[in-house]
C-alpha cells in the first residue's frame, strides 16, 4: 500500500475539509476573533487532522502490505486468509468477510468437483479391471490355440490390452496420489517381466532385447516402473529401422548417490526439433506423425509417472543412429542405515 495512492483515494475528503476550513476562516474573520485564536484553531485543527490521517494509513499500510506480500509468498493463493488476523478497522473486516464467503464458496465447488473427480476415476478404475479380465482371457486362449488364431489377431489383442493399460495409468497418474507402494525392488526382476512381456513384439519385429543380469536394487514402485519400460520399449520397437540387427539394450550406470536406469535402441530417433517435446502431452512429431498408431501419450504418462515416484527421466537420441532414455532414481541413505 503506497502512501501516495492512499492521498489518491481520499483527495476528495481533503477538498472537503479544506473547504470547510476556510469557511470557519470566513466566519472567524467576520466576527472579527482575534488572530491568536485562529492561528491556535488553525494548528489544532492541521494536527489532529493529521494525525488521524497518519493513523488511518499505518495501520491500514501494514493490513493491506501483509495481505499482498501472503499472497505472492504462497504457492496457493486462496489460502491467504488463514494466515490473517481479523482488521480492526471497517473497510478491512468487510474485505475479511468478503475473503471468507468466497473462500468458503471455493472450498465447497473444490471439493464437490474432487468427489466427482474421484468418482469417475474410480468408475473408470472398475471398467479397465473389468475389461482386462476377458482380455486376459482371450490372450491365455490364444496362447494355449497358437494353431487356432493368427499371429495378426495376437497382435491386435497386445494392442489393445497396452492402450488399456495405457488409460489405467494415466487416471492414476492424474489424479491419485496414494495407487503406489514405494520399496526396495531388484531392477533384474522388473527387466525380466519387461522382456517377456514384450517377447512376441521383439520376435515379431526381430528386435534383438539385450538386457545383463543387474544385481542393482533401487526405491520405486515394481508395477509403475514396469509400465513405464513398456512405454519406452513399445516406442523402440515402433520406431525401429529397416536394418540387419535392430536392438534394444538396457543396462545400468551406479553412482555414489544415484542409480540410472538406460534403455538404448538404434533405432530411427528423434528429430532435433522435436526432442524438447517429447513427454508433452498428445506430442506425436515427425516420427509420430507417420504412425498412425501414435497417441503421443506414452512419454507423457511415463513422465507424470516418473515425477509421482521421486525419479527423474531424460531422453537424449541422434537421428538415424540411436535413441537412449535414462531413468534416474535417489539413493536413500537413511533406508540404507536403518536397513
């Protein structure tokens, strides 16, 4: 609250007074009052005027200066009124009212849309288990009848059971914070389940999946960190080159205070334009663009995925020759003591 917008909003109360002073000037003057007096009348008037005007201001200046300097130090701004104390003066305890009825008419809108919200999300939740119950289904049948359906039909059901999976985690990513369970896992095991269940893709494409046995243990969540790999390698396979011996390598670089996870393929990669906007939401590029398959959701959730847990992931890729993401996981050196 600056002083000289404070003089602003109250010139016209200072005309006003000013006004009636010289008036009482007039009338003192008419009556002939000795010049004393209206000296005495005129200081006393200027100093109690001014010190209720000083008065007035500091104490609103501090009201109004906390109320913005809270609002710009919060990352939730709504919540300014929690850190206020009720004003003294009347302009500030309408404000406080007001602040308080449109608080608690956002509150009850925020958390009538989280019950719908949540609703939906657990609607949403039931329909993918119902679902992936008869995929399931199908695919052991197609598995046990290899004879019976072709290697086309397979791949359709693959298709279709990632994109269901692709949904679960995306409504679980967005909107729930409590659907992981963070312990020490062996990054061995989540490669192994990666593998077999991309087999079929890796064979299909002849894809050669060149993952060493890791005896490295990270902190994640096993289901979550497996969905992201699937996205990374149902991309690698996607976007292989026509050549003799495509690849996809997964190996582990160990650090004193953090464990990075790599998955390399040779690949066709990424455009330099277009490898800033890879985990953007809906982003196909160039690459994407020429597959219809595309959704440009992978990464994005992968992303989302990654940041929920703690762990941070890179891509880095040159065109034509390979492609490398990185997943990168803290060390806990508490877990570590009291392990």
């Amino acid at each position: 609250m600056k002083f000289k917008s404070f003089l602003k909003d109250r010139l016209y109360s200072i005309i006003t007074i000013l006004f009636c002073y010289f008036v009482i000037l007039l009338v003192l003057f008419a009556y002939k009052s000795d010049k004393a007096i209206i000296i005495a009348i005129t200081i006393i008037l200027l100093v109690t005027y001014i010190i209720l005007f000083l008065v007035d201001f500091l104490r609103k200046h501090k009201y109004y200066t906390d109320l913005l300097s809270n609002i710009d130090n919060l990352d939730k701004a709504y919540l300014v009124l929690e850190t206020l104390s009720k004003p003294e003066f009347y302009e500030g305890k309408l404000l406080y009212q007001a602040l308080y009825e449109i608080n608690k008419s956002m509150c009850e809108n925020v958390r009538l849309k989280e019950e719908q919200l949540l609703d939906f999300k657990d609607y949403i939740e039931m329909w993918i288990h119902e679902v992936k119950r008869p995929l399931a289904s199908l695919v052991l049948t197609l598995n046990n009848h290899e004879n019976i359906l072709d290697r086309k039909t397979k791949n359709i059901l693959k298709r279709l059971e990632d994109q269901v999976d692709q949904v679960l985690y995306y409504v679980r990513s967005e909107n729930a914070e409590k659907d992981y369970f963070i312990k020490e896992i062996d990054l061995s095991k989540v490669i192994k389940n990666v593998g077999i269940k991309n087999m079929d893709d890796l064979l299909d494409n002849k894809v050669e999946f060149m993952a060493p046995k890791t005896n490295y243990k990270v902190l994640t969540d096993s289901k979550w960190l497996e969905f992201i790999l699937n996205q990374i390698i149902n991309n690698s396979i996607k976007y292989k080159r026509n050549v003799d011996s495509s690849y996809i390598k997964i190996y582990v670089k160990d650090k004193a205070d953090t464990t990075t996870l790599v998955v390399e393929d040779n690949g066709i990669g990424i455009k330099p334009s277009d490898i800033k906007q890879v985990f953007d939401k809906t982003f196909t590029g160039t690459n994407g663009r020429e597959k219809t398959t595309s959704t440009g959701m992978g990464l994005y959730i992968a992303k989302n995925l990654c940041k929920k847990l703690g762990h941070k992931i890179e891509i880095e890729s040159k065109e034509n020759e390979y492609t490398r993401v990185f997943i990168t996981f803290a060390k806990n050196k508490y877990y570590d003591v009291l392990k």
